[in-house]
C-alpha cells in the first residue's frame, strides 16, 4: 500500500522529470478517472498506474529520461546501506551533481532525480 507521500512524490516526479501533465476527468459513471498525458496530449498512462517511488522498473525510466536529457547517473546498494543515486552532467561543475539516498533504490532514483531536475 503506497502512502500519501509516495503518491506525492510520484506526482512529481511525473509533472518535474517526466515532463508530463496530470488529467482528470468523469467518466459516464460519474466517477473521477486520472491519467498523464503529454504536452502534446498523448496519453502516456493511468495515475494510478505510475509508482516510480516504488517500482523498480518504471524508476528505470526516470533514470533512461535523464540519461536522455545529458546526465550521467550512478547507483549503488551496499549490505546494509542505504540505497543511494547520484545525477550529475558530464564535465559540469561540482554544483552540477544531485544525490538521494533512502531504503530501497527506486526512491533514491527519483528522488536524486526531482533534486537534479530543481524539484526537490
């Protein structure tokens, strides 16, 4: 079960990294639908589909639109440690590095992600 935070936080990371806008809608039921889209009104998913704080492979994507976008991005997990993602670009200044850390990788991923992107 997500917690209000890590919906927040997804919420973010798709309108500040993924670059996408968030829809809501009623549908004939009359019950409220949301999903992103993007700029050019491409639907992309569900909202309730995209859980990057928490799935590993939809943070994978967070991580490619930043390689993307011209940042290089490391990441490591020792025993016991943290997990821990660092965004920097390549021959930039030491203020051009952004780092998270948190217990399991994916939120680390966005959220160095968010920092890099200037929505921390």
């Amino acid at each position: 079960m997500m917690t209000p935070e890590q919906r927040e936080l997804d919420r973010r990371v798709a309108k500040d990294v993924m670059g996408w806008r968030h829809v809501t809608a009623t549908g004939v039921t009359g019950h409220p639908f949301c999903w992103y889209e993007t700029d050019q009104g491409e639907h992309v998913r569900a909202a309730k589909a995209w859980h990057p704080s928490t799935d590993i492979a939809q943070a994978w994507e967070v991580a490619e639109v930043m390689r993307a976008d011209g940042w290089e991005w490391w990441i490591s997990r020792a025993p016991g440690k943290p997990a821990s993602a660092i965004f920097a670009r390549p021959n930039g200044e030491p203020e051009d590095v952004y780092s998270a850390m948190a217990e399991a990788v994916p939120e680390a991923i966005v959220r160095a992600a968010l920092e890099a992107k200037g929505g921390s």
